[in-house]
C-alpha cells in the first residue's frame, strides 16, 4: 500500500479500542508497521468496521467518468470483472487514481473503495499518487537492456530533468510536472528493442537522440516519433514495403 493510500488504523498497542478517538493521536500507516504491531491490529478488529459500500446518490460521480464505468460493467455477466476497466477511467479523468475517484467508481460499480484500492496498488500500470502528465515507461527488461535500455533511460531522465535512479526503483516526475519516467519490466515488443511505453502507445527501436526528441515533442504538444511509433509499423506477415526503386530497377532489367 502506497502512503498516499495509507488509511488511519487504530494504535496497535491499544488493542479492542472502538475508536481512533480513543485510540490517541497515533495515525500509522499499516505498511509502517512491525508484524507484531499489525498483528494486534487484525486482531482488534470487528465485523462492524469493515468498510461498506458508498451510496450512489451519497456520491457526486462526474458524468463522463460514470458513463465510462457503466459502458465496461455491461461488458461483462460479472460487474467485477469492469474493475480494471473502472480504474482505467479513473486514472484517464483525474490524471491518476485519486480517493475520491476510487469512491466514485465503487459507488457505480457496487463495491467497496478498499476493493478498487487493492487492484490499484497491485497493478503497475496505475497511480496511486500525483505523477507527470506524460508517462514515459522504459522497458529495461532483457531484450532491451541487451540493447541499450539503460543508456536510453537515463537519456529521457537527462532530457525530463528527472533523477534516473528514482526512475529505475518506482519511477519519478520531472519538476515542472510535464514528465513521469519509470523503468519498466518486459512490455511484450521485444521485437522493436530497446524500446518505450509513452501514454500508452510503443515506440522502438529507440536511441538516446529518439529520447530526446520525444520529450520535446510531448513538451510542445506535437506528435511524438511517428516513424518509431508501432502503429505505424508494418504488421509482422502484412505486406512488404515497398522494395529500394534501385532494386526494383535491377529486377526489371
Ligand atoms: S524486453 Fe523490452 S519489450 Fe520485452
């Protein structure tokens, strides 16, 4: 559980106290927490604790964001199975996986925020805190660390003004807030190695020059390296390009 998600807990060494009032000041995050120390704390918990469900009409849902949810729950027989989806939408509209936005989709969808919390914490590809606007993963698994994936990393660091190493354990924002970069584990196009995840489309194979070119163009709201972009590289088994004219000449004659 990340801090920003660390939720008040009763003094673990006051066990069976009903509440955080009567608990004294000591605010903790679980994660912060002795095995012992969480140990008493399950241990004073009680049924009536747990967290229930928000109340739909209780809960001001932005419009855009309900119907992005209700569009996924009719997908599917289960409603959640539509959680990754919900939380997709989440992060889309408020830029990451805020409390209030877990709220809101656990009030559409039916469930608890502490269910939607746990997806959120689990799954790498969500935020749970504030991050840059445009998220940059660079894989550095070993197809592309093979290729150079360190140098690429620390080149988009170089050129987002962001620490490299806080890039590579967890990821880090640039200071004007323009850039989130994060070294990523294998990304599944070790065909287009070293490559990069940048708002969630692929490009590759990439080099330093690449990095930071890209983030000028992100800076300056332009298309980003259209000739690296995956999408618009032939499908493997689709059409050749067209050959070298000079190789087409030499067959004709
Ligand atoms: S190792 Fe980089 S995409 Fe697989």
């Amino acid at each position: 559980m990340s801090k920003d998600f660390a939720r008040p807990t009763r003094n673990p060494a006051a066990p069976g106290v009903a509440d955080e009032e009567a608990a004294g000041p000591e605010i903790r995050p679980t994660n912060e927490m002795s095995a012992g120390e969480r140990l008493r704390l399950i241990e004073s918990m009680r049924p009536e604790d747990a967290e229930t469900v928000p109340e739909l009409h209780a809960v001001d849902v932005p419009d855009k964001l309900r119907e992005r949810i209700e569009a996924a729950m009719s997908k599917y027989p289960e409603i959640r199975s539509a959680a990754l989806p919900a939380l997709w939408a989440v992060q889309h509209h408020y830029g990451w996986c805020t409390r209030e936005g877990l709220r809101q989709a656990a009030a559409v969808m039916g469930v608890t925020p502490g269910y939607l919390e746990s997806l959120a914490t689990f799954y790498d590809l969500f935020r749970t805190s504030p991050v840059g606007r445009h998220q940059v993963l660079v894989c550095h698994n070993i197809s592309c660390w093979l290729r150079g994936a360190d140098d690429l990393l620390s080149a988009f660091c170089e050129a987002a003004g962001a620490d490299a190493h806080e890039a590579d354990h967890g990821g880090v924002s640039s200071p004007d807030g323009e850039l989130f970069v994060k070294g990523f584990e294998c990304l599944g196009a070790c065909d287009i190695a070293p490559m990069a995840s940048i708002d969630g489309r692929y490009y590759g194979p990439l080099d330093a020059d690449d990095a930071r070119t890209a983030v000028e163009q992100l800076r300056a709201g332009a298309e980003v390296l259209p000739d690296k972009a995956l999408a618009n590289l032939p499908a493997a088994g689709g059409p050749e390009p067209d050959p070298d004219p000079r190789v087409k000449a030499a067959e004709g004659a």
